[in-house]
C-alpha cells in the first residue's frame, strides 16, 4: 500500500554538488519535485523517542500528505524513512538501514546516499536548527545539575535551567551536549511519556548509576537558543514545591 512508498525530495534546476542554506530549504519548500521509491520491508517504530541519533525534518508538503523526513543526526544519511503529520509512529525503510558491530562501522562506505537523493537539502535542514533531533547522554554521578519541569505546552519534561553547588557546576553542563528546553524522553530505556516532572525526577534519582538519559531538541531557526541562568542546587526531595525549585539529583 501507500505506507510502502518513500518519497524522495529534489530541488529543480540546483545542482547537488551546491550546498543548500537554511534559506534555501525555506524557500523552495513549495517547488520540490518528488520521486517514488517503493520499499517491501519497513520498521514500525512507535514513538520518535524510540530512537538515537535520528532527526526529523521540517513538516513538508509531499504526495503523501504532510509528512517529516527521517535522516541521520551525525551523517546527514538520509531520507531512510518519514513520519505523517498527527501521527506518532515512524516508518524505517529496511532497505536503507545496516545493522553490524560498531567496531566494524565505516559511515563514508556503509551510509552512501542513494542516487537522486538531495543530501544538500536535508543537511541543511539540520545545520539550520529546522529539524528535532535525539540524543542522549550518560552520566556516572548522582547529581547531574539539571532542574528540570513541565514543559510550557504540556507536552513532556524539560530541562529549565542547569544548577550548581558550592560553586561547581554540574555534569550535564559540563558535557556540552544539553540546552535549556531540551526534553527528557527516556530515563535507562524507559519511556517519560505521560509522566510529569516529579515522576522524572524520581526516575532519575532512583536509576541506577551509570544512567542514560534521552533526550529531543526541536528545532530552532539560528540565532534563537533559548538563554538561561545557573541557579544554586536544592535537593527537592527535603520539602521543596514549585517546579521552578526542584533540580533532579539524589
């Protein structure tokens, strides 16, 4: 049926060898031309949080419908699958995808891009902060330094704010890898969804050390990362209240 197709984008009249900018990928996001690709074998995933180091574009008028395109965080390989407007589940072309021992992962030989795929448009998508992307981080200590609440729209948990103690800041800031209003999706492989910011908090207090948290960063056009300020730890397990006060360390 239809969910076996992929459509691929193209940009008439620009040549791949041309990088696109994030401009470019706006403005000719109503003059993409599409090609069908038909796939026996796909992968269901249920929920975009199911997966690392994948990123989804942004919304695209397709034959399809309304639709994002799945393409890798760390490569730009892609499209190797796509997600319909409204609905959850993502859809992984079999074909596309490789499966071996990370140890044995060459990314310039096992990720190629197929031909008349438009690599350029896709990478920009992701340079130009257009696409939401996962990942996620592993920490060895209790305190992690994260305060974390509701997101504003109801939808998950976020970091709020970073937090030290005694002067230090703490790992999560340390890594780099983490931004204010990046959203908590797993705790150790276990789904956050439905859950509020106490729940996370405990989930992640309670885990086990080391603790993979997951994480999914919507995308921002460059220029507006959301700014914050470091705020003094407080452990919101000693009576605490307010989202705004409870950092999640143990």
């Amino acid at each position: 049926g239809d969910e076996a197709l992929l459509w691929v984008p193209s940009r008439p009249g620009v040549s791949k060898a041309e990088p696109a900018t994030g401009a470019d990928v706006t403005d000719v996001a109503d003059e993409l031309t599409w090609a069908e690709c038909r796939h026996q074998w796909w992968w269901k995933i249920e929920d975009v949080s199911d997966m690392d180091s994948a990123g989804l574009s942004k919304l695209i008028s397709s034959p399809k419908g309304s639709i994002e395109l799945v393409v890798c965080c760390d490569c730009s390989y892609g499209p190797f699958g796509y997600r319909l407007e409204k609905d959850p589940r993502v859809w992984l072309c079999c074909d596309l995808l490789h499966q071996q021992d990370l140890n044995l992962a060459n990314d310039a030989e096992d990720f190629q891009a197929p031909p008349g795929i438009d690599m350029s448009q896709l990478q920009a998508m992701i340079e130009s902060g257009m696409a939401t992307t996962q990942f996620h981080v592993t920490f060895e200590g209790q305190r992690l330094g994260m305060q974390l609440c509701d997101a504003a729209d109801g939808c998950g948990v976020e970091l709020n704010a970073f937090t030290e103690l005694d002067g230090q800041i703490g790992p999560a800031e340390l890594s780099g890898r983490i931004r204010p209003g990046d959203r908590v999706t797993r705790v150790n492989g276990r789904s956050t969804s439905s859950l509020d910011y106490a729940a996370v908090l405990d989930m992640i207090i309670d885990a086990p050390r080391p603790v993979t948290i997951h994480f999914e960063r919507s995308g921002r056009p460059e220029g507006a990362a959301r700014t914050y300020e470091r705020v003094q730890h407080t452990d919101w397990r000693q009576g605490m209240t307010g989202a705004a006060d409870r950092d999640g360390q143990g």
